[in-house]
C-alpha cells in the first residue's frame, strides 16, 4: 500500500524558498551586474526591515507583558528582578543554542569588513533578535539598535555570498543592511544612510550611494506601514531655535564631549573586569544582573531602553520619573529632581556594562540617546532653576542626545540627521550641528577611536579613517611570510655556504641555532669578495662574516608597523620571528604588491 504523504509546513516554506531562490539566479542572469545590485539593495532592505519588525514587536510584547504581570501579581521588586531573569534567559540560549558564543557590537562588523571580506556568520541572522529581545524586553539596560544593524548587515553578506557576489558587492550589501536597518528603526532613512557610511564603510564612491539610499528609504517605508507609533521612537513638539541661547548650546556640546569620554573609559573598565571574572555563565549572569537590579531599584528609568523616559523629559516632565519609587516624596522638588536625573545619566554606564558584561545582548546606541537626553535636560533645568536665563528643556533634551551619539560613536552626520528626523522636523539643525561638532572634536581629541571599536582598532583589526592604515591591515600577514629559504648554522663551513648560494637564488641566508633560533644574516652582495677567493672561504667563519638584522618583524604586528620599520632600516627584506623561533621573510616588493592589488578591489563604486 503506497505511503500516505504528509502535509509539512517547514517543506513548503523551505520548497517556496528554493523557488525564490531559483528565480532570483535567475534574474541575475538576465539583468546587467549594476541591475542585479539594485534589486538586491531593495531585496536586503526588505529583509532587513522585517527583522527589525519581528524585533521591535518581539522586545515591545515581552516588555509589556513583564508590566502586565507586574500590575496583575504586585509583586514586589519585580522591575528588579525581571532583568535578572531575562539576563539569564539569554546566556542560557547563548550556551545551549548558539554554540556559547555570540557577537557583540557594532566592531564586529568593522571586523567583518576588514578582516573577513565581509563575510559574517549566518546564525547573526537570527540569534540577535531572539537574544536581545529577551535582554531588552525583560529590563536590560541595553538598546536593540546594535543587534539591529548586526542583523541587517547579516542579511547583506549571506545574501551577497549565496549569490557569489564580489568582495565589493557584498560589503556595499553589508552596508546596505545597516542602513536599512536603522532606518526601520527610527524612520529615519537618511541618518542609516549616514550610519553606514560613517561608521561602517572607510572608503565608498558616489555611486554607492544609491544603493544605500535605496535600502534605506526600503527599511523606512516598510516600517512606517508596519510599525505603529508606540513602537517607533519618535517626538512632534520641538521648539524653535533662538540665537540668544547658542553659548549654552556650546556649553552642552563641551559637556557632552566630556561625558562621551567618560562613558567610553568607563564601559571599558567594567568589561575588562567581567572578562576577567572565573565565575561560569550563570554565576556571572547572576553577579553582574543582581547588582543591575538594585541599581533598578533605586534608578526605574534604567529599565529597558529608557525611550519612554526620555519622552517624559523632553515634555519637561521629570516628576513622573520617580513615582513609585523610594524617591516619589520628592517629585514636587525642583532640585531634587534634578540632582535624581543628574544622578541616572551618570549611572547609566554601569547599568549598560552590567547588563553586557553579566552577558546580555544590547548596545550602547539607545544608551547614548538616553545619557545625551539626560544630560541636555541637566543643563536647561540648572540654569532656569537658579533663574540665569529660561532655556526650552525640551529642545536641550533632544540635542543632548545627538551630542552624546556623536562624542560616543564618532558620528556627528549620523547624530544629526537622527534627531533631526525623528522630531519631524530641521528647527534644531543650527543646535544640533553645533552640539554634535564640538562633542565630537572633543572626544576625538582624547579618544581617537570609537569606543566601540577601540580594542579592535588598537590591535589594527577594523578599519580606520586613515586608507593607507586600512589597506595594509586587511592583508593577512602570514600570507606574506616567505618560508622556502636556505638556512645554516655556526658550525657550517663556509664551503657549505657556497654549495647552498649554488643551489638556490636567494641572495640572504639566516643563521639558526639548533632550536630554530635566529642568531644572524648573511647577505650574499656583501660577502662576493670572500666567496669568489678560495683562501678566505677555507679559513673564514660564518661567524665572521654574519650580520644582526637592523630590524626584527613580530609575527604579530600589523603591517602598518611592519612597513615602517622597512622605511626605518632601510631593507627589501627582513626576518620574520615569533616566540623567538624564525619564521621566514618578508619582502617590501611583495607587500606593495598586495597593496595595489587590494586598493583596486577595496573601493566601492
């Protein structure tokens, strides 16, 4: 009797994405290549754009049923103890599903880009969302802006590579993903045009440009129609700019500068203290959220995202800020309130790096938001409070923001046009250009790097603003080692070391020990007059005629490094030595060569 088939729901999605999938090769063929990338930015936009739905939506259910049941159960301290068990949650999905280990931050795509040939794994596809929904969602004091662009960028380079595009094509699809993710995010299409472009890509032309705009106006649309307004983050009441008050605006920009520095060096110490930690996962998730949650406790606004708080502040309603809590008594008191918002926009990193380091999956982009509001609220509350002048809190609450983003993430273009558009509106244009400027001249001038890619960009691993420093390092060092050369030792003749320059064209012999040890060099042009006179090779050492290197190339530096000590010495060839033990050599002629090769190939057009 033949088998009855069986109606398979994973069958038919996996059959009519084979389908999809067959037609899209199929287009490729039939379309010119700058077609097929057209389509592609539009196909990546969408994808993206529905990531971010299915994210938003996922962290905004889980963050209000964790409310819900809070007002139904009364449960005490339940704001305190719902981030500890989303933290949880998450290192429990990391260890168990995603192979113990997952991406955070935005470097991972710099590194991507730099050192993969914008290749990421497929898994960030979908681990993001699900990790950091539960993060944020259950009180994490994290943003899902980061994960957001980590999964965008996913859907560009697996799309790119399932396609066999080029390295070119897949990273301006990488970039593409970004900018289509934040645009979804904040229906704002220009600032993740600008995003991908300040903080992802290091070189880009002026035709991609359009793919990039495309993706993300694409990302924007679908998650205007999709998404309602209590999801999106965004504000209709801003007030006009007044000129009277540009010195205050440049007070804030310093500040903000200031306090961008702060939040950089801080977040670094606090996880290099976690990574330090010999606790395993779920006492570390445990340690790190449980001190998360008392700071919940006396700080609510630190629960989640924060976006509803900064809404509060920008109505200039900060009272509501402390209802509820052990400080409600002092919501009538001007400076108390002050001193309590002072207070949270300061603690706001420790609540961030606990959450990340106790092994929750978020950013620092909505935290950024939330300490610039903060911060730009401080400084228009102190001021009208001691009567000195009467500034809009409102309108110091938004620009505060686009000054922290840009101290933080060295992106003034990306920190503009985000507020800019998400108050609907370019009334604050002159403010915001003048804020994020002096923020970011600031923080660049004591913290050269984005905080986010700071360890990355130390080791020369991300990309730079400087082109020559980016082309060097995405060449693999060890490729250039060149380890088929002819060695010898002291105990050598020098009849031995003609019979070896017979039999090879090398023109410079290393002197090893028996362990592999390098004790010298031999150049072959300076020791011609003793080769070619029969007495000098019978009665002369190798010893005599060896020569220490006038500079020693680490297996571990990056080429940057490596092609100034050539311009230092002076030399085509140097030896190459890692724990002590020769490697090999490397030749400048070979590295310029990679060079040219890699700058055709490393500028998108």
């Amino acid at each position: 009797m033949p088998r009855k088939k069986t109606f398979s729901f994973k069958n038919l999605v996996h059959k009519n994405f084979r389908r999809l999938e067959q037609f899209i090769f199929l287009l490729k063929s039939l379309l010119t290549p700058r077609q097929f990338i057209y389509l592609s930015c539009v196909l990546v936009g969408i994808s993206s754009a529905l990531a971010v739905i299915i994210l938003k939506t996922f962290a905004h259910w889980v963050f209000k049923s964790s409310q819900k049941l809070d007002d139904i159960l009364h449960l005490p301290f339940s704001n305190s103890t719902l981030p500890i068990i989303g933290i949880i949650i998450t290192v429990i999905i990391i260890k168990k599903v995603l192979d113990g280990s997952i991406e955070k931050g935005t470097s991972q795509i710099m590194y991507a880009v730099a050192k993969k040939r914008g290749i990421m794994p497929r898994k960030q596809m979908f681990a993001q969302i699900i990790t950091s929904s539960f993060t944020v969602g259950m009180g994490g004091s994290a943003g899902l802006e980061s994960p957001i662009t980590i999964t965008g960028a996913a859907f560009g380079s697996n799309y790119a590579q399932n396609y066999r595009l080029s390295y070119k094509d897949r990273t301006l699809l990488l970039a593409c993903g970004v900018a289509a993710g934040i645009g979804a995010a904040f229906n704002a299409p220009i600032a993740g045009v600008l995003f991908a472009i300040e903080v992802v890509l290091a070189e880009i032309s002026i035709t991609a440009f359009i793919p990039i705009m495309i993706s993300a106006a694409t990302g924007a649309l679908i998650s205007t129609i999709v998404l309602n307004d209590t999801i999106l983050f965004s504000f209709k009441k801003v007030q006009f700019f007044d000129f009277h008050n540009l010195p205050y605006y440049i007070l804030l920009g310093v500040l903000s500068g200031f306090v961008s520095i702060n939040y950089a060096r801080t977040f670094r110490k606090i996880e290099h203290f976690f990574a330090r930690l010999r606790f395993n996962y779920i006492n570390k998730a445990l340690f790190g959220a449980g001190i998360l949650g008392i700071l919940i406790f006396f700080f609510p606004s630190l629960f989640g995202e924060g976006y509803e708080s900064i809404k509060l502040l920008a109505d200039n309603q900060s009272g509501k800020l402390v209802q509820n809590t052990v400080f409600e008594r002092f919501q009538d008191s001007s400076w108390i309130l002050l001193i309590f918002v002072s207070l949270t926009m300061l603690i706001k990193v420790y609540a961030t790096s606990l959450t990340l380091g106790a092994g929750g999956n978020g950013g620092n982009f909505a935290p950024s938001l939330f300490v610039g509001s903060y911060l730009g609220f401080s400084v228009a509350t102190f001021f009208n409070l001691i009567g000195f002048t009467k500034l809009p809190v409102g309108n110091f609450t938004l620009v505060g923001m686009a000054g922290i983003l840009s101290g933080l993430f060295h992106a003034p273009l990306t920190a503009i046009f985000l507020i800019a558009e998400i108050t609907g509106g370019y009334n604050l244009m002159v403010p915001l250009m003048i804020v994020s400027s002096v923020s970011f001249a600031i923080s660049k001038r004591f913290e050269p790097y984005s905080f986010d890619i700071k360890n990355l960009a130390d080791k020369g691993e991300v990309f730079t603003d400087n082109r020559d420093t980016n082309i060097l390092n995405s060449i693999d060092v060890s490729k250039l080692i060149q380890t088929d050369f002819k060695a010898i030792s002291l105990s050598n003749s020098l009849e031995e070391l003609v019979q070896k320059i017979q039999e090879s064209d090398e023109h410079i012999f290393p002197v090893l020990d028996e362990k592999n040890k390098l004790l010298g060099l031999i150049h072959l042009d300076e020791i011609r007059p003793i080769v070619f006179s029969q007495f000098k090779v019978k009665y002369t050492a190798v010893e005599e005629i060896m020569q220490q290197p006038k500079e020693i190339i680490f297996y571990d530096e990056t080429l940057e490094t490596i092609m100034d000590k050539f311009d230092a010495s002076e030399c085509k060839v140097l030896p190459v030595l890692k724990n002590g033990i020769f490697l090999g050599f490397m030749y400048k002629q070979l590295i310029l060569e990679k060079y040219r090769h890699r700058l055709k190939s490393m500028i998108i057009e």
